[in-house]
C-alpha cells in the first residue's frame, strides 16, 4: 500500500491579507481534493493525515495571486489549478469612485471580496484601469497542486515500493486533472461582463445633424463616441422623427431629421434607440412610420414604439455569448413613456399604440402591464423611461410609483429621460435607477438652468447584476457634448443622496 499526504506549506511572506485568503481557500481546496481522490480512491493507495511524516507520495496545495504563479511554481514541480478565483475591491456607489490600485489592494487599503459576493449597494472597481473581465485584471487567487519535483516523501527506502509510488503518481496526476476539469466549482473562468453605454436625449437639429455628416461622430459627440463604439450595446433617447415626409403637429416644439441620420447613428455604434417620447409624432403618422422604418433598414433597435401595441410592447433583443461563444441569457430592452400634458395643449396619449394602431407605448394607457408581460426570469430585463416632469431635479411622485412598480414586476434596472436635467441614482428593493439622464445633444439648453449638462454612463452587468457603474459628466454647447471635468459629478451625487 502506497501512503499519501496531502500538505498546505506556508508562505512566511504573505501579508496578512494574504494569509486570509490562503487558509480559507486551501481549507476549501484540500477538502474538494480528498473528495476526487476518494470518488473512489486508486486501489493500491491509501490517503493519511498531513500531520503523519512517514508517508510514500506528497501532495502540495499552495495559493497565490495567479501573476505570482510563475515564480512559485518554479520551486516545485509541475502545477495545475485546483481553484481560481476572481476578487474585485469593492465600494459604495454613491462614493463616486470607479478605480483604484493594485498596490493599494495588495497593502489592504481596499475591502476585497469575491466577485460572485458582490450585492447591492456595494459596486466594484477597476484595479489600474482594468475591469474584471479584461485580459490581464490581476485580482486572481489560485489555489494550485503539485507533486514535489523529486517526486519522494518520507516513507519506506524501499525500490518496489517506491516504483509503486513513483507510477501511482502519473495515475494520481492524470486522474486530478480529469476529474478537476470535468467538474470543478471552484475553478472561476474569466468572467464575460456586459457593457452598455447610455446616454439622455439626442436631438440632430439646429446643426447637430449636419456636423455628424460632415465630421463623424465625434464631431457631436466629443469623447463619448468611443465608448459608444466599443459597449456591447449603446442606447439614447431620440427626441424627433426621421423622415422627409408628413406635417408639423400644433405643439410646442417640433423635431424632424432627414433620413441620412439613421444610417450616420448605426454608423456611430449606436444599437438602439428610445422612441417612446413626446417628440417622435412631431411631423404625423406618416412621418412616424417613416421613423419606424429607417431604424429598421439601419439595423438600429426600436425601443417602445411600434406599428400596433404588440410591437411596442416588444422588447429589442441583444443576444451574448461568453468568451468561448456558448450563448448566455439574452438582454431584453423595453421602451416605455409617461408625460404630463403640454402647455400647448397637445397630450402624448394621443400616440398610444393601440391593437391596430401605430404610436408607443405608454403608461396611461395600459403600457405598463403591457410591458410586465415580457419580463423574463432568465433575461436582463432593462427599461428605457421617458417621461416625469421637466425642468426638476428629483422624480415626481406618479413617476416613482411607475419606476418602484416595474422593479417589483422583475425589471433589473430603469434608465430615464425627459426632463432635461440630470436627476440622482438609487437602488429600489437592489435594482438600479437611473431617474433622469439629461441632454446628450440639443443645441439652444444654454442658459437654461441645467439644460446644458448631461450624463452619459458605462454600466458593466455579471449576467443579471449591475457591477460596475461608471458615470461621465457632460457639457453641452450648441450642437455639441463633450466629458466635463469629473468634479463635475458632484451634483448628480448630491442629488443621488
């Protein structure tokens, strides 16, 4: 009988951050590894305590951070992992920070946590620029094994025995790595994050379509554009029809775009747009299928409005897929809109969707029930809202109670327009709110007490849970955006609090 122990050698180096790790993970490790070598056990050997000395064969169990991996595995023999794990340091939203260091993690500067254990209202941050999903985030603790290079214990002189040994440890090697990666839940695979870009209300006139012509997206959008064209998804508030055709409606303020624009915004990495608002049955009906249309030749998402009420209700469907292309749970967007009546006169439930009816969907007309029913338990449900009272700094009450309602029917996170100001965050019940994102692009806000100012966000979801939050302060000037100074967050903060 050949005897195996199975050992945990210390790292007197560590830090004590270190060493919390390391005895939780190898006391994890090392019960996980006597249950693969005991499901069943080898014949011919026999498993002792790590305390016994006099045994044949030795089984090492060490953990460490995995950029260290190279430097600790060259002291033994050959190494493979029995657990990874992704850690992230972790803080509150409403502290405004989104990055930190390596060696301010590593010094215990940072609570750290496994990235499964992240929950509201705690969010992650990036560790020197990196999230962790990227290749090369160094926040990755490994538990591995190994037998030592010389592959002897501390038993018997004897050359049978020891032959035994020596080929009960190629079958022990080979019979832990089959078994380790047939079925390991300790061993984390590098984490595919979804990223979305978002921003308030876009509206290409008064120049603001001809600079996206004639410079491109950066022309209107400044440092935005980047991030529009590498998110996963990137979604806006269109606030106009895009179309050649139909008449100006009587009210207040009338947006239309030519249809060059819906090309020149797919262009510009934008997925899907929110056309559930006050503005998109600004030149008709006809000026509004024309809209409907010339997204969908562009192959751009329509997010709440549709040719009836079934398609407004519909969700844009993004699919995703992890880093070794096996499909993930999809990502539902839904459109939806509630606004007060306007001092012209004119009311958005005129443009309703309705079972035969081109318009949108909207909440005073049964659009929110509509809409729960495609709600999914398996898809990231998200809301794109425009609506609430313009020109105010928090949401209103009827507001509220559409957000709280759709949180508590399964919607994971709300995104809102139509105010025109830059409103707070909040968790409701551990799902993010979003009330009120601003303007993106909508030349003559100056001097208009807020107007000119926006919010544009990159949020990065573990399948349906909202990791990273990572807001950019916008300045508007005439048809234009650009990322104001980070101070500027300060307001948003505030009225996040």
């Amino acid at each position: 009988m050949v005897t195996l122990g199975i050992i945990c050698p210390s790292f007197p180096e560590a830090t004590p951050l270190e060493a919390d790790f390391r005895e939780s993970e190898l006391q994890t490790a090392y019960s996980f590894t006597q249950g693969l070598l005991g499901d069943p056990i080898p014949p011919g050997l026999s498993l002792v305590q790590p305390d016994i000395v006099t045994r044949d064969l030795t089984l090492e169990l060490y953990s460490q951070w995995q950029f260290e991996a190279e430097t600790n595995d060259a002291t033994g023999g050959e190494a493979f992992t029995l657990s990874r794990t992704y850690l992230i340091p972790r803080d509150t939203a409403l502290n405004g920070r989104r990055d930190t260091t390596l060696a301010a993690c590593l010094a215990g500067a940072e609570t750290l946590i496994p990235l499964r254990e992240l929950s509201p209202p705690m969010i992650a941050l990036r560790v020197d620029g990196l999230s962790a999903g990227d290749e090369g985030y160094p926040l990755i603790w490994e538990t591995r094994a190994r037998f030592p290079a010389d592959g002897e214990g501390q038993g018997s002189r004897d050359r049978k025995k020891e032959a035994r040994a020596a080929a009960l440890r190629i079958e022990l090697e080979t019979l832990l790595r089959e078994r380790t990666a047939a079925a390991n839940p300790l061993l984390e695979t590098r984490p595919r994050l979804f990223w979305l870009a978002a921003a308030g209300d876009l509206m290409l006139g008064r120049g603001a379509g001809d600079i996206l012509l004639r410079e491109g997206p950066g022309g209107i959008f400044g440092e935005t554009a980047g991030p529009l064209m590498t998110a996963d998804l990137s979604i806006v508030n269109l606030e106009g029809a895009v179309s050649s055709r139909g008449s100006r409606v009587e009210k207040t303020y009338n947006f239309r775009f030519p249809p060059l624009m819906a090309g020149a915004l797919q262009q510009a990495g934008i997925d899907a747009v929110l056309l559930a608002n006050n503005h998109i049955y600004d030149f008709g009906p006809d000026a509004f299928l024309d809209t409907l249309s010339h997204m969908e030749a562009a192959g751009i998402g329509i997010l709440g409005a549709g040719r009836n009420l079934e398609a407004a209700a519909s969700p844009f469907v993004f699919s995703r897929t992890d880093w070794d292309g096996v499909k993930l749970p999809p990502v539902h967007v839904f459109g939806i809109a509630s606004y007060p009546r306007e001092a012209s006169g004119w009311d958005g439930l005129s443009i309703a969707a309705g079972e035969n009816k081109p318009g949108i969907l909207h909440a005073g007309r049964g659009g929110t029930d509509k809409l729960k029913e495609g709600f999914s338990a398996e898809a990231l449900d998200m809301v794109f809202f425009h609506g609430g009272s313009e020109w105010t700094t928090a949401p209103d009450t009827r507001t509220r109670g559409i957000y709280t309602d759709l949180i508590k029917a399964g919607a994971d996170i709300i995104i809102g327009s139509h105010p025109h100001i830059v409103q707070g965050f909040e968790w409701i019940e551990g799902k993010p709110v979003f009330w009120s994102l601003g303007n993106f692009v909508f030349a003559g806000m100056e001097n208009t007490g807020g107007g000119d100012e926006g919010l544009f966000l990159q949020l990065g979801f573990l399948e349906k849970r909202l990791v990273y939050i990572e807001p950019f302060p916008l300045t508007l000037s005439g048809p234009q955006t650009k990322i104001a100074p980070m101070e500027e967050l300060k307001t948003f903060y505030t009225r996040s609090r």
